[in-house]
C-alpha cells in the first residue's frame, strides 16, 4: 500500500488573474483574511458553505509553505482594489448621496389589475 498520489491546491485562476477555490466565487483572498482574523478552517467552511474542509486545508497549506508568493499577491490584489475605488469615486462621487437619496421620491405602489 502507497501513499496516495499528490494533491493539486484547489485554486483557479478567473480571467482577470483573481485566484478563487475551485469551482466557488470564493476568492484566495476572503480564505487567507479570513484565516489571518483568527477563523478555523471549520469556521471558514461554516461561513463559506460551496467550499470542503479538505480544500481549506490544502490552501492554508499552500499559503503557510508560499508566504512571501501569496503575500505578494495580496498585496497586488490590495493596490487594484484601492485604484477600483478611487476609479468608482471619481466617476460616482458619494459626497451627499445621503441627501440624494432621501431626496428621491417615495415609491409608488403599482396595483396590479385582473379582469
């Protein structure tokens, strides 16, 4: 009896470089935070439930044995957010959207009508 064959880490790479666990949303990202926050992997699984314990485990791994590769990432991912806002800001600019959208009409009730 051998060991079993070796496990590839259960990430995949989106169109736009984001690294997600394999066939989820979820991104490496939102693992390892959560993971850096104090969360088990059990607690990770409870609050993300499309992803296996198993999976956790292999991506703690993989980041525990890649720090300085997958903090570099993070740290990428963390600069296109930052822009993302900035870029979203300056077209929608959120000074008195308060005020703005307290100022909008209230909604009307459609009645729906059958003959």
């Amino acid at each position: 009896m051998g060991l079993p064959a070796a496990q590839m880490i259960p990430l995949e790479e989106d169109f736009e470089g984001v690294l997600k666990v394999s066939g989820t949303r979820i991104t490496l990202d939102t693992v390892i935070y959560a993971f850096l926050n104090g969360a088990t992997p059990e607690e990770i699984v409870q609050q993300y439930s499309s992803i296996n314990l198993a999976d956790i485990y292999y991506i703690l791994g993989y980041y525990l044995h890649n720090q300085p590769e997958v903090e570099s990432y993070l740290q990428i991912r963390q600069q296109e957010r930052i822009k993302v806002r900035e870029q979203n800001e300056a077209q929608f600019a959120p000074q008195g959207i308060r005020d703005r959208l307290t100022a909008r009409p209230p909604h009307r009730r459609i009645e729906k009508c059958f003959d």
